[in-house]
C-alpha cells in the first residue's frame, strides 16, 4: 500500500511538472471524408397527439461597445459665380427637311 500511495505522489508531481500551456497558432481542416449513406429503414410514423411550443421570455441582449477614432471632417458651402454660355439653336426650315427625307 506505500509503495501505491508512493507511485500516486511521485506521477501526480510529475504530471504537475509537465504540464504545459499551449496556444493555438493556426486553424486546422477537417479530413475529407467519402462515405456512402446507404439505406435508411422505412418507418410508418403517426401523429398521435398535438403538440405546443413552450413559454419562454427573451430579453434583449447587449452589443459591444467599441472606442473609435475618426478623422475630423470640416464640410461648409461657398458661393461661386460661374458663367453661363448663351446657346442660339437655328432650326432647318421645314421645306428643307422635306426634301431630305424624299431623297431616302
């Protein structure tokens, strides 16, 4: 029986000792796996009673608070006089523009 308890102490000090502290340094990725699915059994399945959905009482949650720092931004209106340049139109006449759609 001491040589038992002896055993327990000296590897409960040695699992104490080399215990270590890991951090995950990268994610790791599922094995791809080809399985067939088979046959699944046939059932006959019966309604046999109604069922309800249970009270519950949700309340609302909190979002993350989060310090930001934006840049300044000074936005003002200034008045500018720009010229306009004046526009003359002359419309062919309309004997002009008969004898160009005879010639099509």
């Amino acid at each position: 029986m001491l040589k038992l308890n002896k055993l327990l102490m000296i590897s409960s000090i040695a699992l104490a000792l080399g215990a270590c502290d890991v951090d995950k340094t990268e994610d790791g990725e599922m094995p791809d796996v080809d399985a067939d699915a088979g046959e699944l059994p046939e059932y006959e399945v019966k309604k046999t009673d109604e069922g309800e959905l249970p009270d519950i009482d949700v309340e609302g949650g909190e979002m993350p608070e989060y310090d930001v720092d934006v840049a300044d931004v000074d936005v003002g209106t200034e008045t500018k006089k720009v010229e306009v340049p004046t526009v003359d139109v002359t419309m062919p006449d309309e004997e002009e523009g008969e004898e160009e759609e005879d010639d099509r």
